[in-house]
C-alpha cells in the first residue's frame, strides 16, 4: 500500500521549518483527533499526521525520509505502524495547547510544579451568650499541616530529573484501536508529574513537603457573632504546595442557649413576670440586660404580651459594631393557689364592674 507523501500529509513544503511543521501538525490534530472528531475517515487522517509529525519533527529521522522515503523505517520490527517508535515523542506542549487537558486525557504537562495555595480548613467553636454579647479572645488548638522544615517543603534532598518521564512530568503510551495507533498522555506515576524525583527521600515528610502538626493560635472573636456564622483567619490552614501561600481557617460558630435571653439577630427579648397587682397597678422593675441591670417603669393595666423596647440594649452587628434593641415581654402571672384572705378578695373585686374595658365589652356584644 503507498504511503502519502509526509510533507504532504501535513501541507509543508520540503524546507518547512521547526516551527511551521509543528503549527501544521497541531492544526491538524485539532481538526481529525478521534476524541474531537467522529466522523469517517477522521481517524486515519489523524493517525497519518501523527506520524508524519512523528518524522518530520525529528531531525535525525527527517533526513533519513528526506534520502531514502518511507522505506527508511520499514525495516524496524515491532516499532509503530510506520517501521519506528512513537514512545519518545513528547506531545504534551501541542495537545496541552489544543484540549488544556480535557476530552478524557492528560496533557498538562508538570502541573504539579507549579506553586499553590494550600486548601482552607474549618473548625467548630462554641461560645457562650455572654461570650458572642461582649466578643472575646480565644486560643485555640489546630490541627493542621505545615511545610517540612527539614526538606523546606522539597520533599527530598539532591533533587535529578525523572527517569521514567525525562522531566516531562508525563508518560506516553501507545493505544492500538480498529483505526490503527494512537499516543495518550498521563501523568508520570513515578514522579506524580513534577518532572523530578530526590535521591534521598525526606525522613521527616516522606516526601509530601508538608508534616501534620498541632499548634495553638490566639483569635479575637468580635462581638455579636451569632450560631452560623463564620470567621475567616487568614494564612492558618494547610500549607501550600511548591511554594504556595497556606490557606486560610474558617472558625464557625455556635452559641449557647441562655436561661433567660434569646436572640432574633440583634435583637435580645426577655420575659418580666408581673403579679396581677403590679400589672393592675403599675409598679417600677429592675430589668436584667446583657449589659446590666435597667430601671423600668411598667404602667398601670399594662396588657399580658406587651412590650417595652430597651434602645440599644441588643446586640452588636459583628460587621458595623451598631448595636440592636432589647424588648422586655410583660408575663402576667395568674396565680395557682390562693389562701383563704386571698380568694376572699377575689371574690370581693369580682362583685365589682371589671366588664367595662373595650375588649371584654366587644366579645360580650356577640353573646
């Protein structure tokens, strides 16, 4: 079967440069690769380029083509379908170029080299209402990792280049399909794509750059967080990688229930318990706040569920410091047991009018 013409095949003239053969070959991956393009005869086309590209790109074995053709490499047992060996091409720049690594393989090359930042963490810490009201100081214990002092996050000592992927960070295998062989990059598992290996392994790491510690750090917490929220403490989460910044600590809240207060955002509600006769009336209480205690006056006849607003007795917003309103929730208390004298003087004010307020007159009126 005749073999087309290798400069043919990728559309160069015989005095094609470097640069010109390599832009015609990746042209033409681009268009017939089988991954990008299912179409008949798509296939064989991309096959024909990759091996044209395979000589053609090869000084050594482009002038051999160039004197004797393609019976230059017919002779060759066992090496591709062209009489030669796909293995140590390296396509990693063009296909990383055309598919950045996508459609199911790797071409990225010695991505692992390069520096990144270190993934964030998260913690759970729990605060007590008077702690999340005034906002505190707390020294916490992390575990988290660092970089290895003893490699200075390498890795390893007396770094060489790869043997398995020469430095590349990626290996080249040959697929052989229906349609003939096709090359696949994957990422060198020797080295882990980095392109390098170390004679001496790093004791203290194993090689990861980075050691497991536990370390205490002191974080201000400011005042008004709330069950939820979140604090981020830049540069204390995991180290990074090549040289990359650590991450950042993300501390999330809880907040423990109080006795007494509770809490909508910045607002604080407490409940006052009034006798029937300090409701009837009206009488002066001393108010409980997160901040101290308040003189309040209650009025005379105060109604059960009203409520007395306390400005700026609530709590602070964490991001603008302006503080909310606290409510104090009148709770009239309708006494259980009475003594003798008691129900006495009960019975004496229920022969009294008590049925002229409004609304025991307005739900009389559909009797």
């Amino acid at each position: 079967m005749n073999k087309k013409d290798y400069y043919e095949v990728l559309g160069v003239s015989k005095s094609a440069t470097e640069a010109e053969i390599k832009s015609a070959f990746r042209k033409l991956a681009k268009q017939y690769h089988p991954d990008v393009n299912k179409e008949a005869g798509a296939a064989e086309k991309f096959k024909e380029a990759q091996e044209a590209y395979a000589v053609l790109s090869d000084e050594g074995k482009r002038k051999q083509y160039d004197q004797y053709g393609h019976a230059a490499f017919s002779g060759n047992n066992g090496a591709g379908s062209a009489g030669f060996d796909f293995s140590d091409m390296d396509f990693s720049d063009i296909f990383g170029d055309i598919f950045g690594g996508g459609f199911g393989f790797n071409f990225g090359g010695r991505q692992s080299s390069r520096a990144s930042k270190g993934r964030d963490s998260i913690m759970h810490v729990n605060l007590s209402f008077e702690e999340a009201v005034n906002g505190t100081k707390k020294t916490i214990s992390v575990n988290t990792t660092e970089k290895c002092d003893e490699c200075n996050g390498a890795g390893g000592h007396n770094e060489t280049k790869c043997s398995m992927c020469h430095g590349t960070g990626t290996v080249t295998t040959e697929q052989r399909t229906l349609f003939g062989s096709f090359m696949s990059r994957t990422t060198c598992p020797k080295c882990h794509g980095k392109g390098s290996t170390f004679e001496d392994v790093c004791h203290k790491c194993k090689g990861k750059g980075k050691v497991n510690v536990t370390k205490d750090i002191e974080v201000k917490i400011p005042a008004g967080v709330d069950t939820g929220n979140q604090l981020r403490v830049p540069g204390k989460g995991e180290a990074g990688s090549n040289g990359g910044p650590n991450g950042d600590l993300y501390l999330e809240f809880t907040i423990k229930e109080h006795p007494l207060f509770t809490r909508e955002e910045e607002e604080i509600y407490v409940d006052v318990p009034l006798t029937l006769t300090e409701a009837i009336n009206g009488c002066k209480k001393d108010i409980p706040t997160v901040y101290g205690n308040v003189s309040l006056k209650i009025d005379a006849g105060v109604q059960n569920g009203f409520k007395y607003k306390l400005k700026g007795k609530g709590m602070s917003n964490p991001n603008t410091g302006k503080k909310g309103d606290m409510y104090a929730v009148i709770k009239v208390i309708t006494p259980r047991k009475l003594d003798k004298n008691q129900k006495k003087l009960i019975d004496e004010l229920a022969k009294t009018d008590l049925s002229s307020e409004s609304e025991i007159k307005k739900f009389n009126s559909y009797l």
